[in-house]
C-alpha cells in the first residue's frame, strides 16, 4: 500500500481535522487543515486546491497529523504558520506524537 493509499483509507476512517504540510517543488512549504488530508492533497496537485499551490508542482505531502476538532485545527495551523522555516522543516524532521506539547517547547526554549 503506497503512502497516499495508506493516508486516505486512515483520513476516511476518521473525522477529526488534521494539519499538512506541502512542498512545492521550488521548496516552499504550504500550511493548511483539513478533514481528508489525501482528498485535499489530490485537489492540491490537480490546481483546485489553494491558489497559492497551483502551478507550484509536482508537491509533496511531507507531514500531516491529528488536530482535534475544526477549532483546534484553526489554533493550530495558525501557530504553525507563524513558526519561521527552519522550526517547520525541524517539526517535519521530528514527526511528534503530539504537535501541541512539541509547539511548547520549542516557544519555552
């Protein structure tokens, strides 16, 4: 089963919101939340995502992780939007069990 097979038979299985993030091919890093993260990604690749992915592929799904419910998700996309690069590629290495405890401490230092 490839990756994405695995990510949308675990996103239909579930209803809670998740964060992702996308790599462009030029190396950009995309932010967002949704409730079906291959559903969204394939609306990313095929241009009918956000329109600041569209002609930015081919794109990589390199991380995505439980949120909780859409309010939490919103909460937490937007820290994670507001984190510079260097810490969202560290979250992308590190891949924590919990994004929220990891957020944390990396803003108690």
């Amino acid at each position: 089963m490839s990756r994405l097979e695995k990510i949308v038979t675990e996103s239909s299985e579930s209803t809670l919101w998740r964060l992702y993030i996308v790599r462009t091919a030029s190396g950009v890093l995309y932010t967002g939340i949704t409730n079906n993260v291959a559903r969204r990604f394939l609306q990313h690749q095929s241009g009918k995502g956000a329109k600041a992915l569209r002609g930015k592929g081919p794109l990589e799904l390199i991380f995505h992780c439980e949120a909780g419910d859409r309010a939490s998700a919103s909460r937490l996309e937007y820290r994670v939007k507001q984190l510079k690069r260097q810490d969202k590629l560290r979250l992308v290495t590190h891949q924590p069990a919990s994004l929220s405890a990891w957020l944390e401490a990396l803003k108690n230092g």
